[in-house]
C-alpha cells in the first residue's frame, strides 16, 4: 500500500477486514494492510476511539473481531468510482436505464444518494449514455443466484431444477463449485451426481434451488474461469479435429478454450474438440485463425468448412455458387 495513505484511509481499510474476516490476528492485519504489527494495533486503536466496537481475544481461534451490532460508517465514492460504477453496469447490463430494469432501479437509489458534486457526472452518464443489447447476454434470478452463491459459499450440496435449451427438465444433486460471468452469461461450475462428472450450466435455466443437508469440498487450487472454458468444449454432440501446420506456440494465442485442447503433431498441433454448432465453429472460430489447416474430423465440420470455402471461392470468382439459379440474359 502507498505511503500517502492516510491513517484514516488505514483504519477503514481495517474495518472492512474485520468485517469479512473475524478473528484475524494483529499479524494477519498487518499483512493485509502492508504495515508492522504495531502499526496495525494502531489502526484498531483508532477505530474503538470512533465509538467501533473491536473486541480481542486470545487463544488458538483468537483475534479481533467487531462487536455485535456494529454500525458501519457510509460508503463514500469519489467521482472516479462513481463513474465506474454506471459504466460498468451499462457494460454488463444495456437496460439498466430502464425504469422497470432491477439494476437500473438499484443503481438509480444509489446514483440519487451521492452527493450533488460526486453524483452529477454518474447521473448525467447514465440519461445519455446508450448501449446496444448484447444478443448473446442473459440474466438470471436474482432469487435463484443468491441460493446458489450461498451454497458454493457454504460448500453445501443443492438440489437443481434445470431446463435444457430444448426445454427438456430434470433434478439433480450438484457440488456447486463456483459461479462463473462470461461474455455476459452466468455458468455455474458444479460436479454433477446423476453424471458423476464436471458439468457447467446456465444459471438462468436453473428454475429452482434446494439445499440438502451434504456438504462437500471442491478440488485444491483450481481455477473457475480455465476448468469453466476447458470444459465448454466438450462433450458437444459433433466431434472436431483439425490439424494446423504451425507449432503449437504459434497457434495457441488464436485458439479460443471452447474450441477444444491444442495438442503437438509432429512440426505442428492437433485440436481436438466437440461442438454443437459446426457452422458457427468453422465461420467465427476457425476462419479467424492466420494460419494453414486441414479439418480431419468430424463430418459435420468438415462439410460447414467446405460450404464456408464454397462460398468465399465464389465471392471472388465470376462463376456462381453451386445450386444458384441462372443469370438473367
């Protein structure tokens, strides 16, 4: 932490520790914050001369935590954060300008609440400021994110209610592992039961949550978001291989994790996937990469490869495209 962070700034900082983390030690908080331990028993001091309750106790389990029925100071945002704030929110959210959108109501009472100095430019941003719907987003229930946030939180064991996007349902038992955002959609990381294997679903085709009464422990040291990706790309229905005549060092920064695992071959490197949309795989994933390949497997690819390049060939060429209908003379 900078030097020129006041004692003040220390303190609250502190605060917030001892709000996420009862029982941390002088020790502990003072790494957190990046001073002594002397300085961090300082920092505590000035919190109970604030009227803050921080009670201490010794022992094993011991530490400082803060009292029962300790009211937090404000938050304060300065113009930079508050900016921030409505940006992001038009990121991930275009409607929350709209008066009906939960966000944009949620945002609006806390746009309203900042001072006339620091709120003026957010309230500003958020009237004028447009953003395009992003086709591919999706927001869950609220309702049902914030049981399954309590679950991974807890390491309890739910019980699901899911609705394929053929709009077939079905209950299952899951170890949610994580709840992972990307490219606007939420996915939770769980290991199914009734698979017996890692699953990732939709979280807004998750129609309800039940607790039961397991808990379980999720794996060492992994990361949500890789295991996440890794696991988009299989287990689709069409099968993929496509072999590229670079080394794999050169072609791994275009390879998307969706798209499957990149593997050596003798100069250059096999991918090797699933999909279940081989139109989409040979135009937006494969047709990006800036080098030469050969798509091995599966039938399905192949053909939306050949269609792709059938198409392209005839962009440049006079003839027309197989199946077109004739000229007019």
């Amino acid at each position: 932490m900078p030097n020129d962070v006041s004692p003040t700034a220390r303190a609250l900082r502190a605060l917030e520790i001892l709000r996420t983390r009862p029982a941390t030690t002088a020790d502990e908080l003072a790494v957190r914050l990046g001073v002594t331990e002397r300085a961090a028993r300082r920092y505590v001091g000035i919190l109970r001369e604030a009227g803050i309750p921080v009670e201490s106790s010794r022992g094993p389990h011991g530490g400082y935590r803060l009292g029962r029925g300790t009211r937090l100071p404000p938050v304060h945002f300065t113009q930079a954060e508050a900016l921030g704030l409505v940006m992001a929110a038009l990121s991930g959210r275009p409607a929350v300008t709209d008066a009906d959108d939960l966000v944009g109501t949620a945002l609006g009472k806390v746009v309203k609440a900042l001072p006339e100095s620091v709120g003026r430019q957010a309230a500003l941003l958020r009237e004028y400021a447009s953003a395009a719907p992003d086709p591919y987003a999706a927001h869950p229930d609220p309702a049902v994110t914030s049981s399954l946030v309590e679950a991974v939180a807890h390491r309890r064991r739910v019980l699901l209610t899911y609705r394929s996007e053929a709009g077939r349902e079905w209950e299952e038992q899951a170890d949610p592992w994580s709840l992972v955002v990307r490219h606007g959609r939420w996915y939770l990381l769980c290991h199914s039961h009734r698979a017996d294997a890692v699953r990732t679903y939709r979280v807004d085709r998750v129609c309800r949550v039940g607790t039961t009464g397991h808990g379980f422990e999720p794996p060492v040291a992994f990361d949500p978001v890789t295991v996440l990706e890794e696991n988009l790309g299989s287990g689709w229905q069409f099968a993929t291989r496509v072999v590229f005549d670079a080394p794999p060092a050169e072609v791994a920064p275009w390879i998307r994790p969706p798209m499957g695992r990149l593997e050596p071959l003798g100069d250059g490197c096999v991918l090797v996937g699933s999909t279940r949309n081989p139109d989409m795989y040979a135009q937006e994933w494969l047709a990006r990469v800036p080098f030469a390949f050969r798509v091995e497997g599966g039938a399905e690819l192949r053909a939306a490869a050949a269609d792709l390049a059938a198409r392209f060939t005839a962009a440049v060429t006079d003839r027309p495209p197989p199946g077109s209908p004739p000229r007019a003379g």
